[in-house]
C-alpha cells in the first residue's frame, strides 16, 4: 500500500528550510524531501523520509509515484538566475524538464487517487521585462498580466512553467474522455527577493540586500553589485512561507487564477544600505557594479501589485521594511553571529 505523503522538491534551500519548518507544526502530515544533497540538520529531523535524488532521474520520478500517494507537491527545485545565465542549456532542463516531470508525476498520482493533486510552483519576479530603465521607471506596481517579457533564461523558464501548469490544470484533460475531471489544482506566486536570517543567499540575483545584511551582521566589508537607485519589490522568509501556506490552504472556489504576485516593501539598495547602517553602524557596505547582473534587475519591476492576492485569499505580509529589520532579521542574526 502507498504511503500517504506531501512532496517537497530542492527541501533543503531557502525556501524548503521556511516551509518545512511550517509544515511540520501541522498535525498528521507526512513530509518526504527531496533534495540532491542531505538535508541540513535543522531540518532532517522535522521531515518523516528524506531522499537524495536528481528530478531528471525518471526511476526516481517512478519510485515516487510507486511509493507513495501525495495530496500536494511543493516543487521547490531550480536553478536560479546568475547561475542559469552561465549554463541555460542546464537551467532549461533542470528547471522546465524537471517541473514536467513533476507535473507528469501530480497526472498519474491524480489519476489513481481520482482527485486533484494540488501542486505549488515558485515563480519570480523575473517573468517580467522591460525594454529599458524609462519604461521601468514609469510603468509602476506591475499587474500580473502586464510586461511578461522576460529577458532572462530564468525568467524565460518560470514563465513557460507557469504556462504548463495552467495547462495542466484546465485544458490537458480537456483532449481526451476525462473531460469532467481535472488531476491538478496548480498555484504558483512570483515572489520578489526574499530575504532570510536564517540562511546565506546562493545564486539568485536578487541576494544584493540579503548578503548585504549578512556581511554587515558578520562584521565583513561588501560591495554591492548593483547601483544605489537600483530598486525591485522584497519580502521576508517568514511572509514568503506564510503566503505559500494561506495560498494553498484557499479555498478552490476562492481562486480566480493559477499565478499570483505578492509583495511587501520595495527599497532602493542605498535605501536599505543606510537601514542597515541604522543597526550596524560600523559596517562597510560599498558598490561595486557587475554589469552583467545589473542589466538582469533591471528588466524587472520596481514593484508589484499584489491586489489580486489580497482580494482572493486575504493576502497580507506580517513585515514591512522596518518591523522586518527589528523583530525578525536582526535578532536572528545577533543570536546566529554573536561569536
């Protein structure tokens, strides 16, 4: 007999750290992880089976579908945007093969339990783009259906993704006899940048403000690689998970799209350079541009509008810039670097 279970895919990043934390306070839920390397020890014991494995390996995707029956999937895995700039044939495979494989394993479980899989992407931020800083810089908070020219082979990759699950979700059965049933309930939210006390950021481009504070909280110099004007949409951890958790505990009936923004605060980098000279005064925060990434955050919104969220299940972040600083990231990061 299947064992029941939720699934969560690249468990032992960012984001797999916040929700398996999340989810392991819910009574009765059976956690399998799945990440290409162990899970940090944080985490290990708060999960009931942890697997090492590769999500292009399709006996691995097959030994899950034998294994176990999963009500919902959280595909956490991906390669994210500077490093997908350097092997987009890699970022491709990993991140549009990979999400297929898991929307083919969300069908066949789906299928044999005669009920929807419910099935969380993370998106970004980077689907949008724009054909220059004028354009940015007047479009305002960005709608979800606005500017989706993304620029990068990331956001190129969450952008199609987001396309097959709604695919997935309201036209795939639609070709065949099974025109009444529908095998996957796909939610997906473009997160903006995230930043984490809890874990250093590797890989996305976004990272600029969260190694910033890391840096200061270490007593280390930085050099920010992006311009001080330099401005896109951030968020907390701990609000990223608790949007993630309010998103798929909605209702069906509640949600009027696959794919949602939300957003909290939108500094410039000199904006949360001087917050964090407010809390480490000592600190050498410079800039030193990287071309390269700096044209990347540049093709993407300053802000967001997070309406549609807040109007279908009550988005509504716990931080703003300022409460985020004092009541989350700074304790932890005195409690993490007092020595």
């Amino acid at each position: 007999m299947r064992k029941s279970a939720i699934l969560i895919t690249g468990a032992n990043g960012e984001m797999g750290h916040g929700l398996i934390g999340a989810l392991h306070q819910k009574n009765n839920v059976n956690i399998v992880a799945l990440d290409l390397n162990p899970l940090d020890g944080s985490i290990s014991a708060l999960v009931n089976e942890e697997l090492m494995g590769n999500i292009l390996d399709q006996s691995l995707i097959e030994q899950l579908n034998g294994e176990y029956e999963f009500d919902t999937i959280y595909h956490l895995a991906a390669i994210l945007s500077t490093r997908a700039e350097f092997s987009p044939q890699s970022a491709h495979d990993v991140n549009v093969g990979g999400t297929l494989n898991l929307l083919n394993l969300a069908l066949e479980q789906g299928r044999s339990q005669g009920r929807s899989v419910k099935f969380f992407f993370p998106s970004s931020i980077a689907v949008y783009g724009f054909s220059g800083l004028d354009e940015k810089n007047s479009s305002g908070a960005i709608k979800e259906d606005s500017f989706r020219n993304p620029s990068t082979i990331y956001g190129c990759n969450k952008l199609y993704c987001e396309h097959l699950g709604n695919y997935y979700t309201n036209n795939y059965q639609r070709l065949g006899a099974e025109l009444h049933h529908r095998y996957i309930d796909f939610r997906s939210i473009r997160f903006p940048g995230i930043i984490s006390s809890k874990t250093i950021p590797a890989g996305g481009t976004s990272d600029y403000i969260p190694e910033m504070l890391h840096a200061a909280a270490k007593g280390k110099s930085y050099k920010c690689f992006v311009r001080e004007d330099t401005q896109i949409p951030f968020m907390t951890m701990p609000d990223a998970i608790q949007a993630i958790t309010h998103l798929m505990s909605a209702p069906k009936d509640n949600i009027s799209r696959t794919v949602y923004n939300i957003r909290s605060f939108s500094p410039t980098a000199e904006e949360f350079r001087q917050k964090v000279l407010e809390h480490y005064p000592k600190a050498q925060i410079d800039y030193e541009i990287s071309e390269k990434r700096q044209k990347m955050v540049d093709s993407w919104p300053a802000d967001t509008d997070d309406s549609m969220a807040k109007n279908d299940w009550n988005w509504a972040p716990a931080f703003n810039l300022d409460l985020g600083m004092k009541d989350y990231l700074i304790p932890d990061l005195q409690q993490m670097y007092k020595n």
